[in-house]
C-alpha cells in the first residue's frame, strides 16, 4: 500500500462508467462525514491529531481541515457546473490553506460539523440531478481535464476514501 495513495491515484472514468456510479457516487459523498466521525473520535482519544500518515505529509489535523476547505470548493464547482455554461474551475493552493493558523487553532469537531451540513446539501443537489444535469461540463485547468458532473463527483467520491485511508494509516487500521 502507498502512503501517499492509500487507494491508489484518481483515474478518470469514462463516461459510461460514471453515469453507471452516479448513485454510488452520491452515497459515497453522503457517507463521508459518518465514516469520518469515528476516526476523529479515535484520532483525539489517541492524542495522534498531530501524527502524520507519512514523513513530510500533513497531520491527521491538517487533513481534517483540508477535507473542508476542498470539499466546500467541490460543492461550489458542482453548482457551477449546473448553472454555468462549461466554467472554467478555479484552483486553489491546498498546501497553503493547510499551513493558515485556523488549521492549527480550531477544533476539528468544527470542520466536522460542517462537513455534516455540507455533505447533506451536497448529496441532496447530486440525488435530484436529471440526466442531462450529470451531463454538463466543466473545465480544470491545473489537469487540464474536462469533467462532467459525474465525473466530478466521482473525483470527490474517491477524495474523501484518499484521505479516510491517510487517517486509518494514522489509526494504524
């Protein structure tokens, strides 16, 4: 097993194949915040939030946070994909983010919590997508990829597995 890819790398699915995954999918981005509780609570009961998965990677901390701030930019793409014309997805530097102070100072219950609301309102919008909604398109210029909304949600469903796996690697699991 990779330490670094716990699940081995995104790859980017064909077409037939993610519109035959929507509804996994969808539960998969659903789930994320009740697989993520229990590893949270064994996380703080360890005292191993600053533990990192591997030499040079980030904490269990820095991870927990990170799922936020990367699935909260995710929930913005996926509506822009639904009511914009092909956009153009903005990047951001998640090294970065992960290095500001309100990763080191709030608890990660917040980021867990918010991620409960977000991953509601996010599987909710993805559940009532019509075929032609998963259809739509969007450009990511750091891959250079084109993503259909179903394939964007499959690079967000194998997402938060990455970094599930990152944090059992911690657990020792």
């Amino acid at each position: 097993m990779s330490l670094r890819y716990p699940i081995g790398k995104f790859e980017l699915p064909a077409p037939e194949e993610a519109a035959a995954r929507r509804v996994e999918y969808v539960k998969s981005i659903g789930g994320l915040p009740d697989k993520l509780s229990p590893l949270v609570n064994a996380l703080e009961e360890g005292a191993l939030l600053d533990n990192t998965y591997r030499p040079d990677g980030w904490t269990a901390r820095q991870v927990i946070h990170h799922l936020v701030d990367s699935h909260t930019n995710a929930y913005v793409r996926h509506k822009r994909v639904l009511t914009e014309d092909h956009p153009t997805l903005t990047p951001y530097d998640e090294t970065r983010w992960a290095e500001l102070t309100d990763v080191e100072v709030v608890p990660v219950r917040v980021s867990l919590d918010i991620l409960r609301g977000l991953h509601l309102r996010w599987a909710t919008l993805l559940a009532t997508c019509t075929d032609a909604q998963w259809e739509r398109t969007a450009l990511h210029p750091g891959s250079g990829w084109t993503y259909r909304l179903d394939t964007l949600a499959a690079h967000y469903d194998w997402h938060g597995r990455h970094h599930i796996g990152h944090l059992e690697i911690i657990l020792g699991q």
